[in-house]
C-alpha cells in the first residue's frame, strides 16, 4: 500500500500575510515587502514579492530600487515579523489536525510536510483531501496554499512548485509514475540540489532528472562523489525517509483560539468577555490536568477585515489560578482592542509555563 505524504507550501507568504490580513485593501495589486525605495534611492532588498509583483518581473532579493524602476506603483510595506509567525502558527494548527497521529515536519515558516496515508482511506482520492485543506487553512487563516501529494516527501515537495499559486498537485502511486514525472525537470528541481552542485553537473553535461535516471552510481561519481547514491535515488523519486514530527517537544504554551459563527458586533461587550472566560476555563482546566502554571498571557484579536493582533502581559510569580488568568486576558482585551471594529476572532494563549511544585501537605508536619 502507498504512503501518502502533503507537501504544503503557503504562496508567496509574507506578501500574502501582508495582502490578506495586514492590508486588505493591497489585494490585488503589486506588492513588495521591503523597505521604502524612495522613489528608487532607497536601500535594501525586497524580502517577498506578491504574484502581482512577479508578473512585473519582480523577484524577493532584488534590491527594491530596481523594483521600483519596474513598477513604480507597487506598495511597499515593511514587514511586521510578529504578523507572519502567529500566521504560521495558526496554518500549522490546521495541518495537525488533518495529519496521521497529529505528526508535523515543519520545513520552514511557511512549509510542512504532513502523512495523510490513514487519513486518505475516508476519501476517494487524495486530492479531494488537499482541496478540503486548502479550503481549511483559506476560511481560518485567509492565506493561500499550494500542496503537493505522492508517496514521499522528496516527491511531494517537487510537486508543490509544479502549480502555484493555489495548486494542488499529485504524483504517483507507482514507480513508472513517479520517474516520468521527474524526467524532464531540471536537476535542480530536488530540494538540496543548490548552485553549485547544479554547475558540477551541467559541466558534465548533466541538465535533466531524467538523464540521471539513466545513469548508473559509477556515471555520476566524478560529478557528484558522496553525494551520487543519494542523487541516484532522488531522481528516481526514491525516498525511505519516515515523517518525524519536529515540533517543540516540551509545550511552550496553551492556547485556544474560537471564531464566532458570525462577526460580533463591537458593542457586544458582555457577550466577547462571556466567550473569553470560557476559553480561560478551558485553558486553566489544560493547566491543572498537566500540572502547570503561567506567566504571561496573551491575547489575539481578529477583526472583520482580517487585521490581527496580539498582545500580552506578564506578572512575576506563576500561577494557575483561574480568576487571574480571568482577569489578565478580558484586561487585555478591554484596553488594545480597537472598539469600532467588529470582531471575528478570540485567542487566548498562556506561556511562560513552569511545572507546579508538589504540594506540601500540612500533615507532614505532624
Ligand atoms: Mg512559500
């Protein structure tokens, strides 16, 4: 029976976290994170171009001046790091909850792979569950996906960059499959085939997948050395490698997120606080079970139009009293949100945990 193994790849992340949550109104147009180019004088890199932008011949590492001679009506916005990791965070939440045993390998902020060999028997076909995870990671975190699907995760990440953006791309089962689909690409379509490696083997004539297909480990020895049998193998989509989650082992924090059924109306004040003490509950319940307590609580807030917020506090001692964290977050809330807006989303998140010390029991002492 074939693994089945998602590669999923957000598109044009950091533009996107800007297009969709930080500015809606950029939607649409060309946008660069980047610092201002000053009318084309301005210094630094564009950090992440949006697919408008790199129909302008835009491109993330090109120094926004030149961006700016290419589209001089592109936005310019500076990137807010804090924005693109609660992003990632609420995209790699959804991931789990569709993974085999909630396992994660997170590639980057903004790639992870994720086995779904189990979870594809409830589905006709593997990419009828990639459309209902893009779809998920669209409705709760407005960010756009591109997966792609086969029997590994050497393969699976080559078909993630087959079609993007918003792509869905399968591979396989069987070998046949696998290799014609690899064929024609160039070398360095496999993950870790870098520059240099690229330029070893064009030197020896070598441009294509495929012609390292056909290739035996002695053949390719004087360009690649060492690296020959695991190139041997990458090329013909060969990839034993299991799935490791390589999520934080020790939790760093708790954390419940609820959005409402319909935007709340910012007025609803007793309503909004009603929906945080029940997250609190919940939390503080997780605390107890776990033998927990916190430092700092944060809170997140979505609006209507998608903007999101964080903030937090922290007091010295630890806690795991429920009416502290109570009172820490509905605090919170009631003096950062912005009270014309109607709200779509509540988070609440506790961190800076440490273990509760056992207790000592009077009676020891008699
Ligand atoms: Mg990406």
């Amino acid at each position: 029976m074939a693994r089945w193994i998602m590669h999923v790849d957000m598109d044009a992340f950091f533009a996107s976290v800007e297009q969709f949550r930080n500015h809606p109104e950029l939607v649409g147009r060309p946008v660069c994170v980047g610092h201002d180019p000053k009318g084309g004088n301005g210094r630094g890199v564009v950090r992440a171009a949006s697919y408008e932008a790199r129909a302008k011949g835009i491109h993330a590492g090109m120094p926004v001046s030149k961006a700016y001679r290419l589209c001089p009506d592109a936005a310019f916005v500076d990137g807010t790091f804090e924005s693109y990791s609660i992003a990632s965070d609420e995209f790699m939440d959804v991931l789990r909850e569709f993974a085999d045993g909630e396992r994660i390998r997170r590639a980057s902020i903004d790639e992870a792979y994720i086995e779904v060999t189990q979870r594809c028997e409830n589905y006709e076909h593997p990419t009828a569950l990639a459309k209902e995870i893009q779809e998920e990671i669209w409705q709760r975190t407005r960010l756009p996906c591109s997966i792609g699907i086969a029997p590994n995760m050497a393969v699976a990440k080559v078909a993630t960059g087959m079609n993007k953006p918003r792509g869905i791309t399968f591979v396989g089962p069987d070998q046949t499959t696998i290799e014609k689909f690899l064929e024609p690409l160039p070398v360095d379509a496999i993950n870790g085939v870098g520059r240099k490696t690229t330029q070893r083997l064009n030197e020896s004539g070598i441009e294509t997948l495929g012609q390292i297909q056909r290739m035996s480990i002695p053949e390719l020895w004087p360009a690649m050395g060492r690296g020959s049998v695991w190139l041997f193998q990458r090329a013909r989509g060969i990839d034993e490698r299991p799935l490791m989650d390589n999520g934080p082992r020790i939790r760093k924090s708790i954390s419940k997120d609820l959005t409402f059924m319909e935007d709340i109306e910012p007025d609803a004040v007793d309503y909004l606080h009603n929906a945080i003490r029940k997250m609190c509950t919940r939390i503080s319940d997780r605390l107890k079970q776990k033998a927990l307590r916190f430092r700092t609580v944060t809170v997140k807030m979505r609006y209507d139009d998608f903007i999101t917020i964080q903030r937090s506090k922290s007091i010295p001692v630890e806690t795991d009293d429920t009416r502290i964290l109570e009172r820490m977050a509905v605090d919170i809330f009631d003096h950062k949100r912005d009270p014309k807006k109607p709200v779509r989303l509540v988070g609440i998140k506790v961190s800076g945990l440490s273990e509760t010390p056992e207790q000592l029991y009077l009676t020891e002492f008699l």
